[in-house]
C-alpha cells in the first residue's frame, strides 16, 4: 500500500519551530509551502530580487522533486512580493522555469516577509499526471 501522506524536509530552523513541511505529497498531490531565498540559514541574493526568485524556484524544485514529481507538474504557484514595482525581475525568473508549463500564478504585494531583507516567498500546487 502506498504512503498516504509524504513529507519533504529542507532542514529550515522554522519548520521544527512552526510546525511546518516544506512540502507534502498526499497521493499524486504536493503542496510546497511559502519559500524564500534562504539556504543553509543565509539569504541568498540581498537586494536582489531576480536572484531571489531563482533561488526560490531551485528550492521548489528540490521539494517536488524529493517528492517524485517535476516541475512540468506545478499547476500554480503564488508570489508574494514586497516591492510590486519590482514585479518584472520575479516574472523573469519565473519565467525562465515556467515559460512552456505556463501555471497558473498569482503575484501580490505584501508589506514584510519574516526577515526585512525577504524580498519575495512562493508557493506551489503539483499535481503529478503520470
């Protein structure tokens, strides 16, 4: 009988405090809970919004992955920005995973992430077809 409910781990400090995955899989389903730019406790490209992304999306990616799906599986993912005036540096990077998979996404501004130097977090919805 297969696992019914997968978790996926980055090793962040918050998911042991909060109570959190980074990611689950429940069936052919996988959630990728909010994701920043931090790897091995740094933040990975202060002030730069495009790198952000990228790094962002590589974690996502490691998530889905760990999890036995791909990135041709997101069917949506949902941005969350400090700076919308900034918007064209996320949509790049974003773009540059998702040009031919073409999610459904969603970007809004929000006032502050947990660290002032967090200048955007994602989420993302797979749903493994084969």
């Amino acid at each position: 009988m297969p696992k019914q409910r997968e978790l996926y781990s980055s090793g962040a400090e918050w998911e042991d405090i909060a109570g959190y995955s980074r990611a689950v899989r429940v069936g052919n389903r996988i959630e990728v809970a909010g994701t920043t730019a931090m790897v091995d406790g740094q933040l990975v490209g202060k002030g730069d919004l495009y790198l952000q992304t990228q790094t962002v999306l590589q974690i996502i990616q490691e998530a889905v992955e760990g999890l036995g799906g791909e990135m041709k599986d997101v069917v949506r993912t949902k941005m969350y920005v400090t700076d919308i005036n900034q918007w064209e540096a996320a949509a790049k990077a974003h773009g540059e995973f998702f040009s031919k998979i073409k999610p459904a996404t969603t970007m809004v501004e929000v006032s502050a992430l947990i660290d002032p130097d967090m200048m955007i977090e994602i989420e993302a919805s797979v749903i493994i077809t084969n």
